[in-house]
C-alpha cells in the first residue's frame, strides 16, 4: 500500500456542461434536482437517446489569436476556462511561480476527432477540406496543443488519454509532480464533447439507453451521453477555506477492454489506495460520487463493491442522471460536482433514478439530501480497465 | 525544473526490419542504409495467439517493444505501472472509424469504436501480462516522447518502483494521413528505475527553450524520421545504443525542450 500524502490545496475549479456554465449553474442544479438531458438533436443520422449538451458552443469560436485551434471540443475548453474567473486565476498562479514551474495537465478521451469525422463527411476527393487541414485538431493532445497556447505554461504538458478515467488520473499526475518537486502547481482540464464516434460507438456496444440515464436503477437501461469541460488548479498550499486533494488511487482491471471486472477487483484496488494515500477508513468518508453510468453492469460491480465497504452512513450517489456520461472530462466534472456538494452540504439525488439495486439501497440517494460532507471520493472507470479514485476533504474553516 | 535521475533497466525496440535492440544497435553500427519492410507486423509473445491474430497494429507494436523491455530487464510485466504514449494514436482505426461514420454511423464495429480508445495498447498489455498496477495513455503531440520521459520518471521517483514506458506510432491511413504523418510503424519501451549506478543512467531536465529542439536521426537511420515517435526518440536511442555520454534535447511541447543526459 501507498504511503499518505500531504494534501493538496484546490485553490480554483469550474464545470461547464448541459447543466450550464460555471459553478453556481451546478450548485443550483444540484440543489434543485434540475437535470440537463434532452432528446438528441446533435447527430445527422437519427439515433433516439438522450444526450448532454452544452448550449451555445456553435457559434461560440474561440478568440481570434487561437483560430487555428478553433473546433467544437476547444470552444468547449475555452467556454469552460473564463467561467468562475478560471482563467485570471490561473494566470495568476503562473505569474506567482513562473511559467516553467506550472505544469498544464489535460484529461480527454475523443480530443477533437469531432472535427476528423467532419473532414471525412466533407472529403475534398480524396483530401481533408481546406479550412480542416489543420494538424493541431487532427492529435490526442489538440486540447493542450489550445490550452498551453491560451496560457503560456513552460512546464510539463500532456494530454491524458484513458478513455473515462482520464481526467480523473490528471488529479494524480498533478500531486506527483508536485511532491517530487518539479512544479509548484498544475493546471488541470478535462474535456470532451459529443461527436458520431461516441454516440454511434456505444451505440453499437449497446449502451445507449432509449431514454435518459437512470443510475444504479433496478430498471437502468444504459447510458446518456454528454459532453462536458472542468477545470481546477492545485497548489501545495492556498487558503484554509480550499479544499483538498487528500488522496487518490489507480489501478488496471486486466480483464476486458470493454467490460468491468466482475468482481470489481480494479476498482477496489483503487479504492483502497485512495483511502491509503489519504489516510482514512470507509468510516471516514460522507459521501461517494459514483462511476454509476448506468450500464447494468458497471451499476452492479460498483454497487456491490459499494456495500461490501462502506457502512450506511456513507452516503453515495450518481450523478450522471444530471449531466450524461461526459467520458473523457467525466472525471474533473464529477469531482467538480463532490466539490460543489461538500460546499452547498448536500448529497445529490441520483436523478431519475427510482428504486435502487437492492445491494446498495442502504447507500444510494435517490433523492437529494442535506447534510455535511466533510470527506468524498469519487471514482471513475474506463475501457481499458483503467481506474481512479479521488479523495477529497473540505477546507479547515469551511 | 529540478532534474530527474533513472536508469535504464531494459530496452524493447520494433520497426519493420528491425525487430528488437540488438538490431537497431547491429543497424546503428553499420552504417547502412536501413532496410525496411513496412508491411512486416509483430507477433509479441507476450500476447494471447488470439490477440496476436486480431488486435490493431498499434497494440502489437507497442505490445513487442514492451515485451522485449521487461525480458532484458528481467522483470514480471504484471509488476510495472506503464506510461504508453503515442502522437497521435491509432491512425489505422482513426481512418476507417471516421470513414464508416461519414457514410453510414449505424455500421460502426462495437470492437472497432471500443480498439479507437488511446489507451488500447495499455488495456491489452495489462490484461494479457495480469497486470493490476495504474496503466496511463499520454499524449503531447511532437513531444510525446520527452513527456513520457518526465511521467515514467516523476512515477519512479513519487512510488519508488520501476516504470514501463511505452512509445509508438503507426503508419497513417487515408486522408487523416495529411495532417498526421507517419510512413511506417515503430515502437520502443524502456523499463526504468531509480538509478543505482550499475546501469545507463538519464538525467532529465526541461527548460524553457525559444529554438526547436534540433538533434538528428542518424543519416543511415533517416527514413526511421518518417515517423513521429521515431523521430522523437531515435537520437537519444543512437546515443544510448553508442554508449555515447552526451546530453540530447528532446522536444517538448510550445517553448520547452527536455535536456537528457546520458551517463553510460
């Protein structure tokens, strides 16, 4: 097992999804029961499901001096990072320890493909339209390809690509690089957005549910999908209120690349290194943001590892009945959404959910409840097998 | 940036024509002009036969290359968290996924959608080798190679166990090949730990740098260029296969390069 690590300041963060734009549109979803899913009207050919998409993003183009980055995914990026003042916060943090000492750290599972699949339905004969034949959008890394150009960072930059753990291991990336002293802080994004491969890819797995998402549902019948951008920044030290980045965990199933493990074995690897790195018991923790994408078989594993840990005074939920399954930018999202719930103290519902498992109905919230948070994990898997865990705890005077 | 010191414990290299290190090494000391098969494929041992038959290119590929590393390290693939990276992915499956979707998205393999994941290669390598340790797919465009380094590097330190790293790209296809080059297939894998001194020794320091990063592929070895990982990490191979104590600078991304110091 890890050894504890000292936590991490979480000194900035914000989410843009269907939900809307910025922290406060979150909370008020969270706190409301609002969700953000609506028939698809995003693919030309028809494929009835509902999906979670962000308003606006067609016309709202990235500021002239980036135009060649210019495509859905980083309008996305770009929509998510002036929220909440993200970006002057994030400069900031740049100006404070110089530019080589901040390391740009991105999570995304389809980046820009949005705009190949756009290229190859508007083939000029055998080439790429003109206005498309641009190499930063046709890369994993176009996302910080965009964001190192927005921000000028000097230190290390990657794009994290994992599928739907991805920008939940940037989380990790970030703490050690911190602790073994080659930056001072990170920059951290998450972001996917809809595109054909996504919706018509889990589509032919048959996991795309006709209706929108029901998480952890006895009737569950698949996922929503939607798109999503999240931002945080994390520092070694920052104001008492912050919270922090207390711990997490990694880990590989080794089983399939497109199914869990049945017994949840890498998810529970990851649990339990989470908890390691942070220092607590299962008892310690108030609240689970669960994977919960409502497949039943990522519901049933999760719900049983769920119960088999964690007394009944951990509350957990779901949330993806809110926003859609954001994949790649899923795991910044959600740890968005734990902590705007630790903040606003409420456990939010598992929406459209309406009787859970019966292995983990002691656990789930169906409907929202009021209650602190003082301690949450969220966990995040994806194909591949791959897994992560974070641990967070609020701020000492929040 | 603080540098970072690993050693070198294993090396996996796989390109059409040269199958593993002690090739490249016979390759890089001849002088020759290489000679290259680009429709040659692995059959990695380390994979299932089944695997070997039907998984993409890019999985067999980096799959041989990691293989081969953790042989001459002598170390058990299920024991090495793996830094895999790659420029710009699966090309292949990029081309005939985009290709399926703009002319009929309801034709679009489940296998197919679920290979195009950037982490595939990781995802198959850790379940055939039963490996349960953190397995993460990167990306940095032209300096994927230099940000694995400083990953797998920062991995070794922070957990104080050795690292897979796992480099490739493969041949482009189709339109996307235009605005993502790559004429042929390459893979190299490094296991690296915590130096002891016994063996080749990196140091890695990345810096602001306002000038590209400009080291050579070897002139005999210049059509390995045409690939984009190759390209990257093939002057620091030619100086670590030359037992060569000299420092190579990696790109790294917008205005940086990565200094690698090599200690033979």
């Amino acid at each position: 097992m890890p050894t504890r690590i000292a936590p991490l300041a979480i000194t900035a963060f914000t989410a843009t999804s269907a939900l809307g734009q910025g922290r406060a549109a979150h909370a008020d979803a969270l706190g409301s029961d609002r969700g953000g899913l609506v028939p698809n009207d995003f693919t030309g050919a028809s494929l009835p499901c509902a999906i979670g998409r962000v308003a606006g993003l067609e016309s709202n183009v990235v500021p002239p001096a980036f135009a060649p980055y210019d495509c859905r995914n980083n309008r996305l990026a770009w929509t998510a990072l002036v929220a909440d003042d993200f970006l002057n916060a994030a400069r900031a943090a740049i100006e404070r320890y110089g530019a080589e000492r901040v390391a740009l750290i991105v999570g995304t599972s389809t980046s820009s493909i949005g705009a190949t699949e756009e290229g190859y339905r508007t083939l000029d004969g055998d080439r790429l339209p003109e206005h498309l034949r641009r190499p930063a959008l046709h890369t994993p890394h176009s996302p910080g390809l965009f964001l190192q150009a927005v921000l000028g960072t000097r230190g290390p930059c990657l794009t994290v690509a994992t599928a739907c753990s991805s920008s939940a291991k940037i989380f990790a990336k970030a703490e050690r690089m911190i602790r073994v002293g080659l930056v001072d802080a990170a920059i951290l994004g998450g972001v996917d957005t809809l595109c054909d491969s996504v919706l018509f890819g889990f589509n032919a797995l048959e996991l795309v549910s006709p209706e929108p998402c029901r998480p952890f549902d006895r009737a569950r019948s698949g996922i929503s999908i939607g798109e999503a951008a999240g931002f945080a920044l994390v520092e070694r030290e920052g104001d008492a209120r912050a919270p922090r980045l207390v711990g997490y965990g990694e880990s590989s199933d080794a089983h399939h690349m497109s199914t869990p493990h049945p017994e949840g074995l890498g998810a529970r690897l990851a649990l339990a290194d989470a908890l390691a790195r942070a220092g607590l018991e299962p008892d310690d923790v108030d609240y689970v943001n669960l994977h919960g994408t409502a497949t039943s078989k990522n519901d049933e594993v999760e719900a049983a590892l769920l119960a088999d840990v964690f007394p009944t005074r951990t509350r957990a939920s779901g949330t993806k009945g809110f926003t859609g399954h954001a994949l790649g930018a899923a795991g910044i999202l959600e740890a968005v959404l734990t902590l705007l719930a630790m903040q606003e103290g409420v456990v939010p519902a598992t929406l459209n959910s309406r009787e859970a498992e019966p292995v983990c109905a002691a656990h789930l919230a169906i409907e929202r409840e009021e209650r602190a948070i003082r301690v949450a994990l969220s966990n995040s898997f994806g194909f591949g097998g791959s897994n992560c865990t974070l641990a967070f705890a609020a701020g000492a005077a929040a | 940036m603080d540098a970072l010191l690993v050693q070198i414990d294993g090396i996996g290299f796989w390109t059409p024509g040269v199958p593993d290190w002690a090739a490249f090494k016979r390759a890089l000391e001849s002088g020759e002009i290489l000679a290259i098969d680009a429709t040659a494929r692995p059959s990695p041992a380390a994979l299932p036969p089944a695997e070997r038959r039907r998984a993409p290119e890019s999985v067999l590929i980096a799959s041989e290359a990691a293989g081969q590393a953790c042989a001459m390290a002598a170390r058990d693939p299920a024991t090495l968290a793996g830094i895999f990276t790659s420029t710009h992915g699966d090309l292949s499956i990029t081309d005939a996924m985009c290709a399926t979707l703009a002319a009929d998205p309801r034709e679009l393999s489940p296998t197919r959608f679920h290979n195009s994941v950037h982490n595939a290669p990781a995802g198959y390598w850790t379940v055939a080798a039963q490996c349960h340790k953190s397995a993460t797919a990167i990306s940095a465009a032209h300096g994927s190679f230099a940000a694995a380094l400083i990953e797998a590097a920062v991995e070794v330190h922070a957990e104080g166990e050795p690292v897979l790293l796992v480099a490739y790209d493969i041949a482009a296809r189709g339109p996307v090949a235009e605005v993502a080059p790559s004429a042929l297939s390459f893979a190299v894998a490094f296991v690296l730990s915590l130096a002891r001194e016994a063996s080749t020794l990196l140091r890695l320091s990345l810096r602001s740098s306002a000038r590209a990063a400009n080291d050579d592929v070897p002139s005999s070895l210049a059509r390995l260029a045409s690939n984009p990982m190759a390209a990257q990490a093939v002057p620091l191979l030619a100086a670590i296969a030359a037992r060569r104590r000299t420092t190579i600078e990696l790109p790294a991304g917008d205005g940086t390069s990565l200094d690698v110091e090599v200690t033979p």
